[in-house]
C-alpha cells in the first residue's frame, strides 16, 4: 500500500481525467439501446437567457444515466451503480425484478386485507394507512441472486451494474407492520404471516412474525414520492436487510398463521441447494458485500499517480462497521474511509486513496458489519455452497488493473 500526502488539486485532477475517459469508454452493457447522443455544445450560456420554468423536473442532457433491461415481464433490470454518487438511488434508476410484469393499480380501489390468527380482520385502504404515524427511513434492497454472472460464468468485460446492479437503496416511508399488528389483535401462537401480492404472479412469502414485529415497513413512499409502479405501486412490504423477493410488492393481503405456508415461491424458488443434495430454506438476510463501483470496467486510467477507490458496502444484519481494501491482489490490507451517514441495513460509501505506480495488479474490497462477519472469497463461498447454488452470492469482487490503464473483472492468473 501507498498512502502519502497529496495536494486537493492533484486528486481532483486525476480524478476528473478518469471520469472523462469512463464516459467516453462506455459501452456494452453500460450503454442502453437506442441511447440519445450527447447533444452539440450549446452556445455560452452567459450570451442567451436559459430555459423556462417547468413542471416537471429533468436531468442534464449531458447525464445519461440507465438501467440494464433484461427479459421482458419475467425480467430484471439493472441500477447503474457506477454511474451514481452518495447512497440513494434514484427512483428511476432503482433495479428491478418482476415475475409477471408491473400492475396498473388504481389507489382509489387499493384494499390491504389482514386475516387469519388475529381478533379483528380487517380492510385498510390507502387514505387509512395514510392515517397512521408514518416513519421514513433508508434501507437497500436487494435480489437474492444479485452477483451470480460473478459466481460461475464471469468475463473481464463485466461492470458493476452487470454485475451486482441488483440493488438500491431508497428512502422509504409508510406505517410500520407492527402497529398494523396491534390494531388487528394478533393471536397467540400465530408465529408466520404471508404477504401476497397484487401482481399476476401473486407473488406470495412466508415471513416470521417477530420481523414484522422488529422493523418492516407497509410502504407508500419512495425517496419523497409515492412509490413507483415498478417498486409496488401504490404499497409495498419492505422488510429490512432481507432479500428482495420477501419484500412483496402491490401487497394487497397478510394472513397470519402458526407455521409458513410453503408456497411455490419458497419451496421450488429462492431456497439454497448445497452441495451435499440439501437445501438451505428461509435464509432471509443478505450478508455483507461490497464492490468496487470506482475504477472498474470500462474505466482506463489514462496516469499513473493519485486515484481515489469508491465503492459501496451493504449488510443485511445491521451496519458496515469496515471495508479493508487491498491494491495487491490480497497480499496485504487497509481500512477504506466511510462515508456518512453509516445506517443499519444501508448502503454505505467506501473510499480510498491509491496511488497507482502504474503496474498491473488487481484491487479488492472486503466488508465487515457489525456482527464481525467478514466478506468471504469466492472459494470460500464455494465450499461452502458448491457451485450449484442459485443465491446469496456475497464473495470478494476483483477488478484488474492492466499496465495500459484499463481496467477489467477479475483477478491476476
């Protein structure tokens, strides 16, 4: 490792250089289909008045930041995580994973129905729930088999969004599940609920009733918005550092029960084959993760010098308590800045100073959350899952840095 003094204008000169090579490198899976041109350069904008008022705000035309899609109603789509800054994602930008499309749901005709072992059944609409205490909070989500192009079948020419675009962290705001519970009466014994949603999958899962009790969130707004159609429009469940498919969107039922209901979605989907012809079930939280979003693929480092590493870290069971950050291949180690704010069940900004002394080598990011838990390497994660797995892939990511600059996925060898 080299860490040593280095003037602001230095490292804001390096760093700006890159980011003007990372945009005109882009390309592949980083550029959308049918992607409008940066527009001509516009006339000195101290000679012409700007434009007018509007009512509805929009980006740069020199920003074009997009999703991946893939698949079509049964598909995914892919946050551009080396495109963003800080820690939310916007609304439009958020990832996706839907199993039979995005509804059209009226909110006038919303109904929320909660049955089953409780006192009082009972319908909410969306003015009702609106009427309980809200709260508002950050939280990632993410799709369980988010990082499996990394797992078994990856390529140099992988970036971020390709290969771990399947999370995002939004502000949430809604009523929280558990006085939900309280105004229905919940029945002793009753130690599951299911959520079903209003989709034409009807997505449905067995959730343990003491997270519903803990932290999950009957959701309406997104990053200071209703939440979008594509995020579950007009209420989501959201239930904290949990993978993304328990977090049922267009929720419009919860029964509550005294075991799970084994629905097709958590027996023949979204349960863990190991290597021994077992399956691992209910395995609800994301354990901790990072990547490197700064400089990856397609990035090329046009200099040897100054390069600040960024990435983002992530735990399902609390907050980032380290990210170590290695320029060596792994040989040796050393702790990355965090980024404020650190939150539970959030993503957190890593960041590092490099100075590259223009040799190839391969840097790695590793994460540690609170529990201690420690970010495993890829055959770590292998051996204790076999290669056959389809989920929960949380192992170190590796990017190498050629002698040209260029930068590619995947490690030395």
């Amino acid at each position: 490792m080299q860490d040593a003094p280095l003037s602001r204008r230095v490292l804001l000169t390096s760093v700006a250089s890159a980011l003007g090579v990372h945009a005109l490198h882009k390309a592949g899976l980083a550029q959308a289909p049918g992607q409008p041109r940066v527009p001509t350069v516009p006339p000195d904008p101290t000679k012409v008045p700007g434009a007018p008022l509007s009512e509805l705000g929009r980006r740069s035309p020199f920003e074009r930041p997009r999703r991946i899609a893939i698949g079509g109603a049964q598909g995914s789509s892919f946050a551009p995580l080396q495109d963003l800054c800080g820690i939310v994602t916007p609304a439009d930008l958020h990832f996706e994973r839907h199993h039979a499309g995005v509804p059209a749901i009226d909110p006038n005709r919303y109904k929320l129905l909660i049955h089953g072992m409780v006192e009082h059944p009972s319908v909410f609409d969306l003015a009702d729930l609106k009427r309980f205490p809200s709260v508002s909070h950050l939280y990632f989500l993410e799709c369980s088999g988010n990082g499996g192009v990394s797992y078994s079948g990856a390529r140099p020419d992988l970036s971020p969004q390709a290969i771990d675009g399947l999370t995002s962290t939004s502000e949430w705001t809604g009523v929280p599940l558990a006085t939900l519970l309280r105004e229905v009466g919940v029945k002793t014994g009753a130690k599951w609920l299911l959520a079903e949603g209003e989709d034409a999958a009807v997505m449905a899962r067995s959730i343990p009733v003491d997270k519903a009790w803990d932290d999950a969130l009957i959701a309406y707004g997104q990053n200071g918005e209703a939440v979008r159609p594509e995020q579950g429009y007009p209420v989501r469940l959201v239930l904290p550092g949990w993978e993304g498919n328990a977090n049922v969107k267009w929720l419009r039922r919860i029964e509550l029960a005294d075991k799970p209901f084994m629905t097709r979605e958590e027996t023949s989907k979204y349960t863990d084959p190991l290597a021994d012809g077992t399956a691992r079930m209910f395995s609800f939280a994301m354990d901790a993760k990072s990547i490197i979003t700064f400089p990856a693929y397609p990035v090329i480092l046009p200099d040897r010098g100054w390069w600040e590493i960024s990435g983002i870290a992530w735990s399902g069971r609390g907050r980032i308590s380290r990210v170590d950050v290695s320029t060596d291949a792994g040989r040796r180690w050393a702790p990355a800045d965090l980024q404020a704010p650190v939150l539970p069940k959030c993503h957190t900004r890593f960041r590092y100073l490099w100075n590259w002394d223009g040799t190839e080598t391969t840097i790695l990011s590793r994460a540690v959350d609170e529990t201690g838990y420690v970010q495993p390497t890829l055959d770590q994660l292998r051996k204790a899952r076999g290669v056959g797995t389809y989920y929960h892939f949380n192992h170190i990511r590796e990017w190498r840095v050629r002698k040209d600059g260029a930068v590619m996925f995947g490690g030395e060898g």
